[in-house]
C-alpha cells in the first residue's frame, strides 16, 4: 500500500536522482570523462586484404575554460599519440561554443601550440567548423598556420602510408560558414571542385566534412565520409534517445558508422560542448579507425 510517507520517501529519492543525473551531466561526464571509439571498417573501393590503415579522429574541441582548458586539450593530444595512428584527422570547431557558461576561452594560439605535438607518420590535417566561422577564422586559421598543420578547405592530398594503401585525403570547406538570417547559411563548401581535384587514378577516397549534412550528396567514388558537429546530439537518453540534434536530418545523421545505398559516414560524437555544458549517454570521444584488412563490402 502506498502511504503518505513512503509516496514522499518515494518522490524525495526521485528528485535526488534527478539532482544527481543533472550533476553528472554538467560536471563529470562533459569535463572528466573521455572514450576512445574503435572502428573496423572494410569499404568500398578500399583494396582487399591490405593493412589496415589507422586514422584517429578528433572533432569539435571547443576550448574554454573549465570545461575544455588547455590541460584538457594536452590530454586528448597525448591519447590521440598513444594511438599510433598513420594520420590525425582535426574535424573542425577548435573555437568554444559557450557563452554564458564559460569562465574565459582558450586563446587560439595556445591551442595552436598544443596540436602541434600531434604526432603522425602521414601528417594531422584539419577542417575548419562553423564555430570556428562565426568566432575567430582568422585566429584558426592563424594557429594552423603558425604551426605548420595543414588547414583543408576544400584541398585535397595524396597519402602514402608504407606497406598500406595509397589513399586521397579530402576536407571540404564549411557548410555554415556565413549566417545569411532565418536559418539560412552561405557555406564555403565546394563538393564538385574539390573532388574533380582528384584524378581517377585507383586510389580510394576519404572525406573530411565538418558537419554531415553534405552526405547525401557526396558520390560514391568516396569511400567515406567523415565529420563531427552533431556532438551525437550531447545528451542521449533511455527510450527518448537525442532529444536534439543540429542537422536537417534529425538523428539519421547523429552518430556512429551510418551505411546508405552503399555508401559510408562515419559521425563522431566529439570531445566538447556547444551551447550548453552538458553531455549524458555520449561521453567525449576520440576516435580510432581501422580501414581495410579484410574485403571490401
């Protein structure tokens, strides 16, 4: 039977489950805890039973302080090199994307200095992001600059890993570059001129694009898409699922290895926060892949 006092015993354990849960999400999950994610992936156009090449995946940093400050910034280095990876892949999305949350932003330089102890055989190449657009584009594009980290904005590079498949490596400029009002954008992206930079010379093809909307028009000659941006929508709940997602597309797109007529995305759910400081049910992640190493599908 259910009496007064076991009904408010009962509601007092609920609200403190909830206090919890909501302490969790603003001060563990987003600042303490982070995964690394690892994907085996066999794809099309990808050379069959070749070594496997890794490529380690990191997207939407988002520095600011306290909840991505520059030591933070340093560990998410120091992982992403413990890895080993043959080429690090920076998704854009380095500016913070808190406001009224944050204590003070981690200047671009700083964060410049650290990404350049990324360590690679093949390089660690990056994509530019909306936030880094609408906040300081010439400071990231400084940063980059200054220390020596290829910056793609709709470029594209022959890598040559010894031993592994020769592959095209592509970043696509940023679909949100330039806010026209109403919800509308004017991108910096250049699908058709980047691609038609690679001449059809056998080698497969891997695609740097900060947010995934792109992907329904990205051709199949690409082997595979990757991006960040969605946060895999930051928080994920029990038969809710995402309550929010920034895409056109709803959570098709949120997260994880998606397959469509054929063709591959791969999402990260990123390393920081926008808008608010909170993540539950999608901790901040660096991302490993592992492309080839048995046949193609």
């Amino acid at each position: 039977m259910l009496t007064r006092r076991n009904f408010l015993k009962t509601v007092g354990l609920g609200a403190v489950g909830v206090v919890g849960l909501s302490s969790y999400a603003f001060a563990i999950e987003p600042r303490f805890r982070m995964v690394v994610t690892r994907y085996q992936l066999n794809l099309p156009h990808w050379p069959a039973g070749a070594e496997p090449v890794r490529l380690a995946v990191v997207a939407d940093v988002h520095a600011c302080d306290p909840w991505m400050p520059l030591s933070r910034v340093a560990e998410i280095v120091d992982v992403t090199n413990s890895l080993e990876p043959d080429a690090i892949l920076l998704l854009g999305d380095y500016i913070a994307g808190l406001r009224r949350f944050r204590t003070a932003i981690v200047p671009a330089p700083e964060w410049g200095a650290a990404f350049a102890d990324f360590s690679a055989p093949l390089g660690t190449y990056g994509v530019i992001g909306n936030h880094d657009w609408w906040h300081d584009i010439r400071g990231v594009r400084s940063a980059f600059e200054a220390n020596r980290l290829p910056l793609m904005e709709n470029d594209v590079v022959r890598l040559e890993p010894p031993g592994k498949p020769a592959f095209w490596l592509a970043g696509l400029g940023d679909q949100l570059a330039r806010p026209l009002g109403d919800g509308q954008f004017r991108g910096a992206d250049d699908l058709p001129g980047m691609l038609a930079k690679i001449p059809e010379d056998g080698a497969p093809i891997v695609m740097m694009a900060h947010e995934p909307d792109i992907f329904p028009k990205v051709p199949d000659r690409v082997s595979l898409t990757i991006s960040g941006h969605t946060h895999g929508g930051q928080v994920a709940l029990p038969l809710i699922g995402r309550p929010i997602v920034p895409s056109n597309y709803g959570d098709r797109y949120a997260y994880g290895h998606v397959v469509e007529d054929g063709r591959n995305l791969l999402v990260s759910g990123g390393l920081g926060c926008s808008v608010l400081p909170v993540r539950f049910g999608v901790p901040p992640e660096i991302v490993l892949l592992e492309i080839g190493g048995a046949p193609a599908v």
